[in-house]
C-alpha cells in the first residue's frame, strides 16, 4: 500500500482547465531528460529554482521560487495553498497522444526519503496508462494521488489529447503524516523496509539479483541502492 495511493482530496475540474487555458499559449519546454521518453513531454512551471517558467529542473533539498505565471492562476494557487507543507518544484507536465515515459526511477522520491511528489490530472483519458511497480494507476481529473518515483515507473498515452497533471514536489512534515497515514500508509512498513535497507547482507542480494536482470531499470536501482547505503 506504501507505493501508490489516493490521498482524500478532490479539486474542482473546471476550475483546473480554466487556469489550464492560461497556460496552453505559453512556452512550455521539452523535457530535459530526453533519454526517459518517445514523442512529447513538456512542462512549465509554476514554481522552479530560478522563478523561470521554462526552468523544469527538480533537485530534491534545492531552493525554490513561485513563476509569476502562479500568480495569474488563482484556482491552481489555491490548490497548492492547501497543501500544508513546504513546496519544491511545481510544474504542469503534457504527455501528447502516442508517446511514451520509459520506466526509470527517481532518486529520493519515495516518502521515507523526506520529500514526496504530488500528481492531480487536470486533463487526460481512458486510454493513459501510468505504471507504478507493476500496477497500473487509473488516475480521474480532480483526484490528487501519491506514488513512490523512487520504484520502476512508466507512462504511455495511447489515447488522442494530452495528458497533462499538475505535479506538486513537497517535504514530508507532521500533516502529511497525518494526511499520508488517513490514506492507509503503513509506517510500520516503513521502518521495516528501511532497516532492510541498510542491511548489508540483505542489500547485497538485492544488487546481486539486479545484476542477473542486466536492463537499464536494474542499472538504475542498483546506482540507488549503492548511494543509499553511502
């Protein structure tokens, strides 16, 4: 339960396409990791390390500041404001029709790692699939889902509009906590996995089984496997 869930918010749909509209004219930006992905994904941003919309990094533990595009999108601010936590990076990301995010991993992204990621569809379809772990998340615009980017992720949008969420990077504090443990997060879980994490026996047959898998995914894990248990 601790990779993926639906957190017991839901945001008005018109509402997020009207700030959407505001935003579609503008310059958005190819996604600077073009290795992870085939077609078009761009974002701009509403919050970023430069204040610039067209700066898409995201640096876990960087400083962040608010777009003056944020300032033009009063329902979009709103939702952000109700997330009652500090903010990193904000950004609308479009997946267009026929293209695809290879599975990769995201360094510290899991919700034990301190920080946590934040996806609300504003605009998507039937035919979008988004694949955590394994498991396919059917995401409904309005809804606001958590999922652990540190674990093997994919999206394909195989229908005919963009994709686009609004994708909120946040640090972890006592409400979301609270908010995270409502929506059936296990801190138990939590403790065991990361005892088992700086396990070096138990680490060692991670990477050793990674090693037999010899995919890109695996190379990935094992980088994170290693950096965690420096």
């Amino acid at each position: 339960m601790n990779d993926f869930f639906r957190l017991p918010f839901f945001f008005d749909e018109d509402k997020l396409v009207k700030d959407l509209e505001k935003c579609l004219s503008l310059n958005w930006t190819d996604h600077f990791n073009q290795r992870d992905y085939n077609g078009d994904w761009k974002s701009i941003s509403l919050r970023s390390i430069s204040g610039n919309i067209t700066d898409a990094n995201a640096h876990p533990g960087a400083e962040y500041k608010d777009t003056a595009l944020l300032q033009q999108c009063s329902y979009f601010a709103e939702v952000i404001e109700s997330i009652n936590c500090e903010k990193e990076a904000i950004r609308l990301l479009s997946l267009t029709p026929g293209s695809i995010i290879k599975t990769h991993v995201d360094q510290e992204l899991g919700y034990s790692d301190g920080y946590f990621r934040l996806h609300i569809p504003i605009q998507t379809n039937p035919d979008v699939d988004f694949i955590v772990n394994s498991n396919d998340l059917r995401m409904k615009p309005g809804e606001c889902w958590y999922a652990n980017f540190s674990l093997p992720h994919s999206v394909a949008n195989r229908g005919t509009i963009n994709r686009i969420h609004l994708v909120i990077d946040c640090k972890r504090n006592n409400w979301s906590d609270e908010v995270f443990a409502e929506s059936g997060y296990c801190f138990d879980l939590e403790k065991q996995m990361q005892s088992k994490k700086q396990d070096p026996e138990t680490m060692a047959k991670m990477i050793t089984e990674l090693e037999r898998m010899d995919t890109d995914t695996a190379r990935q894990l094992i980088d994170q496997l290693r950096s965690s248990a420096v």
